[in-house]
C-alpha cells in the first residue's frame, strides 16, 4: 500500500513538472519579438518609395516586411541555411559539426545556427555567445517554429538581420546600397545581401570589397551548382561590380513624410501621390525657384487635390532652399495673408443669396470706409464694372463695396462654414479688409475649399440634381483611407451649385500670366476656373486653380515674411500653376446646373433683370435665387424732341412730337470715371433753353473724400504743395461756384478742378452750381 502511495505521489510530481514545463515553454516566447524603434516610411500609390525617417536609434531600419523577394529568399537560405525548411528550428548535424570544430580548435570559428535561432538571438540583444544561451535559443526557436510559420520567420530575419554600419534589414540594405527597391535586385545584389549579416561590421560595402567579392561569388557558385541559376546568369552577375558608399535615400516628399511622422512615426504608410506627378512638380518647383531666388524669393509650396476623391496626388511642402531659408518649415500647413483669394467665395456667397446676378454692375470709384481706403492694384478705377469682371480682374474696391452691402458678419459666417482653422477672430477683428488679405489661411484648407465647390458642382450634375451632406470633409494622403462624402440630400451643403458654376465662369476669364495670353485661341486648351491674390506688401503670392477633376494650389513668397517687389500671384504664383496643370489630364467643363436655374431676360448694359426701360435685353439663365434682385436702376426713359438733341417736356413741345427713349444713365461720379474708359457712353442731353422743369441736376465730390485727413507735403523747395478739388456734374458745362468755409474761392466750367492751400485743422468745403444745387465735405489738414 505504502509503495502504491509512493507511486502516485511520484507520478503526480512528474506530472506537475510537465505540465509546469510546457506552461513555461508555451509563454517564453514574447508577443512582440522586435521592440525596435523603426523608421517612418511613406510610399507612393504604387507603393514606390517616397522617402525615410530614421529611427530614433539612429539606425535606417524599415518596419517589418512580410513580402521577401525570391532572389534573396533563395540566396540567404543557400547560404545561411540549406535545411531552412525541414529542420525544427535547429539542426543537428550543424551544432555537432560547430561543436566538434570549436573543440578542435580551441576557440569559436563556427556556429552552427539555423535562421530561426539567428533570429531568436537578434531579438535578445546584448546577450553573451555562450553553450548555455545557446541551448536558450535551441528551445525558443522551436516555440517560435510552433508559433510561427516559415515565411514570417524569414521576414523577421530579413526585417531585422544587421547589414552594416547603421543598416538594419533588407528594405533599408536594399535602398542604402543599390538606391533600389528589394523586388528590383538581381542575382548578384541578393547575394551580396545575403552574405552581409554573416560580418556586418568586418565587411559592407566600401570596406573590404575584395573579402566581400569572394563571398558573395562563391554564394553565386553554389546557385550554379545547384542548377538555381544558368551559366548565363552566373557569369554575369559575378562581372557585376559592388556598391562602393551608400546612396541617400529618395527624398521624393520630405515635407509630406514630417508630417507623417507626427501621426505614424515609425510605421510604413501607403500614400494617395501619384510617385511621376510629384517627381514633375518638384522638378516645376525647382526651375521657378532658381528664377525667384533671384529676387531674394526663396520659398513656395504647391499642393494637387483630386476633386471627385478628395486625395492628394502632389505634396511640395517648400523649395530646395538651404537652411537659412527654412526649407524644412511645411509651408502648406502655415497660416499666411490670403491677398485676393476669398474673392470667389465672395461673388458665390452674394449669387446664392440672391443679392447679385453674375454681371450686376458693381461700383468701382474712389471709396472710403470710416479710415479704411481701398484702392485698385493699378491705381485707377471704372466707375462701375460688372461683378463678374470685378472678380475676374480681381478689382478691390468692387470687392470692399460688395462686402459692405452683403455683410461683413454675413460673410464671415460663410467663411467658418468653409472650415477655414486659421480664421480664429470675429468679423469686427478683420473688418472690410477681410476679403483684400485681412485675415489668414493656409494652402491646404483653401485648395480643399475650392475642392469642395467642384465636387459640389459635380455631384449635383451626376445625382439628378442632389448634394451630399459632407462636401467640405478633410482631403487624405493615405491610401488605406476613403473620404465620407455623406448622405444625399436636395438641401445645398453652403452653396448652391449654380452659384457656383457661374463663379467659375467668372474665373474662367481670368488673364492667364503674359507668357500664356494666347491660351483662349487654341481649341485644346485646358478651361481652368482660377484666381490669385497677392498679400499687403507684396509678402505671399497666391494661385488656386480647378477643373472639373483637379484642385492645384500655389504659394510662394518668404517663410520669414519678408515681403519683395515683384511678389504678385499673377506674375509668381500662376506660372507654377499653370505649368502643373499642363502634367494634368484634360477635364471636360463642368455640366450646366439647369435645375437650379432659370432662363429670364437680363439688361445687356447693366448685368441687371431687364425692366421695361431696357430696349438692349437678352435671355440668360441665372440662379434661381437671382430673381430676388431688383430691375436695372440705370435705365431711364427720358423724351426728346424730333431731332433728339434736347430734352424736352409738355411745357415746351407738343405731346405728338415728343420722342421717348430709353437712356442708359449712371450717378455723377460713377459716369466721370466711366465715360473715361468707355467713350461711346452719351450723358444725358440737355433740356432745350425754353422747357420749364428740366434743371434737376446732380454732383458729387471725387476729391477729398468723406471725412478725409490729408498731409500736405513740400516740394524740394519747402513750398507747399495745393490741395485740389474735384467734382463730377451731371452736366459738366455747367458753372460751379466754390467755398471754403463759407469765403467764395471762384467759378470752374467743363472741367471742375480747384486747387487751395488751406491750413492746418478742419474745413468746410461748399460747391454750389448755376441751378442751385449743393454739394458739402468736410476736410481735415494735417500739420
């Protein structure tokens, strides 16, 4: 009985301890064999290499990869491990061989490892080369032979085996030596790979070529012999000379791969760019640069958006400047002055409210808002302009006066509906100069604004006439990512979409830079709805163009903010773009948005709904919100005797000679602008001398302005300088009779200019013309 006992004791101790053995056995193998950090890697929509980051180590070490190349599958297996496939992790015949050698000779001269154990010993660093930690990875191998399969053990080896120097894996070894992708290598590279990670720090290449060329031929003479190559192959690839440094790695995106790296450091991310579109770019960049620098202009950035996916394809995050220029600062992510380029938002925002029509004559004469005094690029102004060819031309006092009526808070409610992150004030803080560069943005929400408009146009048309929820979403760089348009819906997102096409029509017309004006006369040309803008003193140059398929968008200027002549978005920015459209596939024009516009007769003269005074009418289709706004205000009927050379009225003429005709009149200082670049424009005629009621007449001042501050400067000889006065009649012959306060000055006639020299503080300026009409301004001289 006592024996019996015994018995089952001992059994169930035997049994404890092996059941205690296989659970140490079963967890002694981590989760997570590498704990490495690895380099941040991005590549291409077709996954060609972009550009690295090295590890936080300092070694270029590629995350792990399970895709190994035949050629050095085949090569590191004859070489490291013939018996790869049959053994259990390890072999052996090749520990007794390495056992009976190292007796022999008294020292270690060979080891005997399979891969499997190579790898357990790569993933205990720092560990001594002892029997006993070998019968460790003796027994860890074979856990990791029942864990893992032979491909994914081979994929750590290749991952993870040293190849010299700061080399780590065979991604990295590949780039580094043979500025190629691992797929790529022939025989001879695979085989001087594969012998590397046996002496990565006695041979590599550079060092030790002659010991490194024998290895690596006597590996290639084994694949003869192994009827694994030809002869062919062979003597061609032992001719095949050796990597003498390493190459740099590709630096196809660096600015994309900063960012990354902020996001997925040390992962390896498949991007959206197209690898020979951003290659083209960089090489488009880097010609303007060479141009720019020239006049101290040292950075830019341009970014390529796919409209219908909302990917990126191009990412050029700066210029191939130096340090000292900041060439490492992202620019397309910084927030910068927008110059003109809120403009299109503008004109959309007022079509889809219904304030204006595409050609609604805006006015564009000197203009002052409390101390704000917009003033035209060139310095001169129209009297009035169609809205579209404000926009077009880019025209600032139109803008301003157009902001002003819509609303300056109206307006910057569209805006933050654009998601714009760097327009962080209320609409007081940036006030009428928010749409001339007030306010602040970056490339990349305004190219995914612009995107977002296009995309809207294009649903529209191919939804039978429906928007999605979620037009404004965020573009992606990465592959594995696909944008959430939203739900279908009859409800417009922000606007609607034949606000928008008529914006783009507008921006159609923009002038193209001078080396393109001829663009309009060839029938292949691309239609590209685009606009510029150019910041307060000449400090960023934008350009932001789209097609039905495309967004690109173009910053240049100086990091530091350093403003240059010459910095203007037509003549800096717009020849980058257009040089990156002309890499871009044809798009047809977008389709006309019909069902959400309506076809009615519209004033050729004013851009306005045609009224009954409106004999110069046409049909056109505008938005339906569009027919909110008033009939044209400029036409007037007035009646004229048969001659039609004075007016005339029932106190002068018989009804039944009266002629009555439409007339196209503009307010006084809009005409005197006006009929200057316009000069088939015909004021109204005068009434004949002996018709009662026929003087009303009206004036304006040109100058000074409302309120107006004025410093009178001297000229070289301390004298100073007249002030002079301008008036604009509605019938410039008459006599105008002019005061300062209240003392007469004189008379002027035709031509209504009067110079004074008043002095220092406020004055009133009184002109009174022959009928009786008064005009006032007050004017304040500076000392």
């Amino acid at each position: 009985m006592t024996r019996l006992t015994n018995y089952i004791k001992r059994h169930k101790i035997k049994s404890v301890i092996i059941t205690v053995l296989l659970v140490v056995y079963y967890f002694c193998l981590p989760n997570q064999l590498f704990k490495d950090p690895t380099s941040t890697v991005i590549t291409s929509s077709n996954n060609e290499l972009l550009g690295a980051q090295i590890a936080k180590d300092g070694q270029w070490r590629f995350p792990e990869n399970d895709s190994i190349p035949e050629k050095f599958k085949t090569c590191i297996i004859q070489f490291e491990d013939e018996y790869f496939y049959k053994h259990p992790g390890f072999n052996p015949i090749s520990i007794f061989k390495a056992l009976r050698d190292n007796i022999k000779s008294g020292k270690v001269t060979r080891g005997g490892s399979t891969i499997t154990q190579q790898v357990i010993r790569l993933s205990r660093k720092g560990t001594q080369r002892t029997y006993f930690e070998k019968l460790k990875e003796i027994i860890l191998a074979t856990r990791l032979e029942f864990r893992d399969s032979k491909n994914k053990i081979l994929s750590y080896y290749s991952s993870h085996a040293p190849f010299g120097g700061n080399v780590v894996g065979l991604d990295a070894a590949s780039w580094r030596y043979f500025n190629r992708n691992a797929m790529h290598l022939s025989w001879a590279e695979s085989a001087t790979l594969a012998v590397l990670p046996n002496a990565p720090s006695l041979i590599y290449p550079g060092k030790n070529q002659e010991r490194l060329l024998k290895k690596r031929n006597r590996l290639l003479k084994k694949l003869l012999d192994k009827n694994i190559i030809d002869s062919l192959t062979y003597n061609l690839s032992i001719v095949e000379r050796l990597s003498q440094k390493p190459y740099p790695l590709p630096q196809t995106a660096p600015h994309l791969l900063q960012k990354t790296a902020k996001s997925y450091n040390g992962k390896r991310i498949q991007t959206t760019i197209s690898a020979q579109l951003q290659k083209q770019v960089n090489s488009i960049v880097k010609s303007h640069y060479k141009k720019l620098s020239q006049n101290e202009i040292h950075n830019a950035a341009v970014l390529v958006l796919d409209v219908n996916t909302r990917q990126v394809l191009a990412y050029v995050g700066n210029t191939p400047t130096d340090k000292t220029h900041q060439n490492h600062v992202d620019i397309v992510n910084k927030p910068r002055s927008t110059g003109s380029i809120l403009k299109p938002f503008l004109y959309t925002a007022m079509l889809d409210a219904g304030d204006i029509l595409p050609h609604t004559l805006v006015a564009d004469v000197p203009s002052q808002f409390g101390s704000y005094n917009p003033e035209n690029y060139n310095k001169t102004y129209d009297g009035v302009v169609p809205a579209s060819r404000a926009l077009s031309r880019s025209l600032n006092v139109p803008s301003v006066r157009m902001l002003q009526e819509f609303g300056l808070d109206r307006f910057h409610h569209y805006l933050k509906q654009l998601q714009l992150k760097d327009l962080k004030y209320n609409a007081n803080h940036y006030g009428l100069s928010l749409i001339l560069g007030g306010a602040e943005s970056n490339l990349w929400d305004l190219c995914k604004s612009y995107a977002a408009l296009s995309s809207t146009l294009n649903h529209f048309s191919e939804t039978s006439s429906e928007y999605f929820s979620n037009e404004f979403c965020e573009p992606t760089f990465l592959a594995s990512e696909t944008v959430d348009f939203g739900k279908k819906t009859t409800d417009k997102t922000l606007f609607d979409a034949a606000s928008i096409y008529l914006t783009y029509n507008s921006l159609k017309e923009v002038n193209r830079p001078e080396s393109d004006e001829s663009w309009a006369f060839f029938d292949g040309s691309k239609q590209i709805a685009w606009k510029t803008g150019t910041s307060f003193g000449f400090r960023d140059a934008w350009a932001i163009g789209t097609t039905k398929d495309y967004v690109v968008g173009v910053w240049v200027g100086n990091a530091d903010g350093e403003g240059r002549p010459g910095l203007v978005g037509v003549e800096t920015a717009a020849p980058i773009l257009f040089d990156v459209f002309d890499l871009l596939p044809n798009s047809d024009w977008f389709a006309e948005p019909f069902d959400e516009m309506q076809e009615i007769e519209i004033c050729k003269e004013s851009g306005h709904r045609a009224s009954q005074n409106c004999k110069n009418a046409e049909t056109q289709f505008i938005q339906i919100s569009g027919l909110k706004t008033k009939p044209c205000p400029y036409h007037v009927l007035i009646h004229l005797e048969k001659t039609e050379t004075f007016q005339v009225n029932s106190s002068c003429e018989s009804i039944g000679d009266i002629v009555h005709k439409s007339w196209f009149v503009l307010p006084p200082l809009m005409a005197f602008y006006y009929k200057a670049k316009n000069p088939f424009y015909r004021p109204l005629p005068k009434f004949r001398n002996d018709c009662l009621g026929g003087n009303t007449m009206s004036m304006q001042f040109i100058y000074p302005k409302e309120n107006n501050s004025i410093f009178l400067p001297k000229d070289f000889d301390s004298n100073t300088n007249d002030l002079v006065l301008k008036m604009a009649h509605s019938k410039p012959e008459s006599t105008l009779f002019w005061y300062l306060n209240n003392r007469f000055l004189g008379s002027t006639k035709d031509i209504h200019e009067f110079a004074i020299k008043p002095k220092t503080g406020k004055h009133l300026i009184t002109v009174v013309d022959e009928f009786g009409n008064e005009a006032k301004r007050w004017v304040e001289i500076l000392e």
